[in-house]
C-alpha cells in the first residue's frame, strides 16, 4: 500500500517532514538506531505503543540540537512547527509514528489514540509533539484538550508550544484555556504558535482579570501577560499598561513599550517618562516590531 493511498491530501508536508527527521536524527543513531527505524513503516498498529516505548533502546533524552537553519526549513514545511527544543528521542518516536503508511486511515487513529493511556511522561510528550505532523488533526482534538489539562509542564507544553496544531483545532474556549493555563504554568506564552492571529476581546479580558489579581497579591506580571492583549483590551489595558511602566525601572520595561504598539497606543507611550536604557524598546515599538516573537527577549 503506498502512502498517496492512505494519507490526506491536504497533508502535503509529510513526505518532506519525514526527510526532516531522518536527517535531524542520522548523528544520533547508530547502525542498530537506523535499523529500528527502517522497520517502523511496516510495524501491526497493535505494536505501536511497544514499539514507542522500545525506542528508549536507541536513542536519549538529550537535546536535538536542530540548527536554526534546519528550524526555518521546518517553519517553512509546516507553519508554526518549530523543533528547536526536541530531544533525540522524541524526535525518533515522531519519525516512527511519521513513517507509517497509514497515518489517514481510521485504524492509525485508533491506534494512536490507544497509546495514550498507557505512555509515560516522555512518551506523551512526542506524541502530542506529533501532532503538528500528522493529517486530518480534528481526528485528535479531544486527547490534544486532554494534554492541555495536565499539571505536567513537559506534557502542557508539548500540546502548547512551538505547534501548529491548537490555534489550527482548538474552538475558541479550548483556544482562551490553553493561553490561559500557559501563564498559570509559566509557559512561555511567545512560544504558541499563531497567537496573534486568534486574539479576542475575551481573551484580553481574562488576561486583564489576571493582572488585577497578581497586582492585588503583590505578584509580579509576568511579561508575556501583556501580549495575550493586543489591540483588544481598550481602556482598562491602557491604564494597567501605564501604571506597569511607571513601577517598572528603566530598561526593564520594554514588553509593556511592545504591548503598547500592539495596542495602537503609541501616543500613550510617547506620553510616558523615558530614560536612555528603555530606548531600544522604543525604537521597536515605534517601527511596529511587536510580534508575538520579540518576547523572546523577555524569557526569564
């Protein structure tokens, strides 16, 4: 059976994606490491958990060390799909689960599925990592909802972060849940992908509740807070924003400079006292630089 035959075609990037892994993963593999991979495609969808698991055999949890170069052809095989942070052993259970023919058909979903009860930790992370990967996702978005409800940060984050697949699956109380919980579990809220392209007046609300109740306890507003705002929070984010700026000190204040622009509030920011350290902030709220990823800089 050939893989045109069995997977969606609106699912063009998994031929290239299978390539992707098996480069990423050929200095960490072994003789033996590329052996078991070779003989994923052929493995009884009842074998597929087993099979995960044994990969422990061939490869480690350590880093993948995926170039930037190699990151942006991902980018740009899967939008929003972004394995800078995978390990090697992730990596080498998406490339198995990757290497099936049958990735469209009804039983790889139901084989996939009955993975999840019985996967560990590390398990759980590359199969919701592979959800960026695999075809017809709404298939999956109920155990993808379930991964956003562990307390497990690796487990949250691999649903969360640095995929495709919430801000294209999730409905809209899913979507405001996950960026949500990203800020109660100190996920770096930068690192969902597509963020700006499903901001809400809601979800500004409930970012704003948040605020008031971290400032009520004395807490600290986390940085990447203000950028669940956008251009959706009126009046009551343009107050929070003015007063986080005025109990900041200078060169500390630039995600507040960001979340300004993004809320199209540049005037407000010029009316704000400035000191030479907020300067580069300035500069890049001025020339519109305020996307989602500039908050990079801002991870603690």
């Amino acid at each position: 059976m050939s893989p045109e035959s069995t997977q969606s075609t609106n699912a063009p990037w998994i031929e290239p994606a299978r390539a992707w892994l098996r480069t990423a993963l050929q200095p960490h593999l072994d003789a033996a490491g590329q052996a078991f991979l070779d003989g994923a495609r052929g493995v009884d969808g009842s074998q597929l958990g087993p099979t995960l698991a044994r990969a422990s055999r061939f490869a480690r949890s350590r880093p993948l060390n995926a170039t930037p170069e190699a990151c942006c052809q991902a980018a740009g095989l899967r939008p929003g799909w972004n394995p800078e942070r995978w390990q090697v052993l992730e990596a080498l259970r998406v490339a198995v689960l990757l290497e099936r023919e049958d990735l469209a058909a009804p039983d790889f979903a139901q084989a996939y599925l009955g993975v999840f009860p019985f996967a560990d930790e590390g398990e759980l992370r590359a199969l919701y990592k592979s959800l960026a990967l695999l075809p017809d996702g709404e298939r999956f978005v109920w155990q993808a909802a379930e991964g956003c409800r562990s307390n497990v940060l690796g487990v949250f984050e691999a649903v969360a972060c640095d995929s495709p697949y919430p801000a294209a699956h999730f409905d809209d109380v899913a979507w405001r849940s996950l960026c949500i919980k990203a800020l109660f579990m100190g996920s770096p809220v930068w690192r969902i992908a597509a963020l700006d392209s499903r901001l809400s007046p809601e979800l500004a609300r409930m970012a704003l509740d948040l605020v008031e109740e971290r400032r009520s306890a004395g807490r600290p507003i986390a940085a990447d807070q203000w950028l669940l705002l956008g251009a959706h929070g009126g009046e009551r984010a343009l107050q929070h924003l003015t007063t986080e700026w005025k109990t900041l000190p200078a060169g500390e204040r630039g995600a507040v400079a960001l979340a300004l622009a993004r809320a199209q509030a540049l005037e407000v920011l010029e009316s704000l006292p400035h000191e030479t350290a907020d300067e580069p902030a300035l500069t890049l709220a001025r020339e519109g630089s305020c996307e989602a990823s500039r908050w990079r800089a801002f991870a603690g």
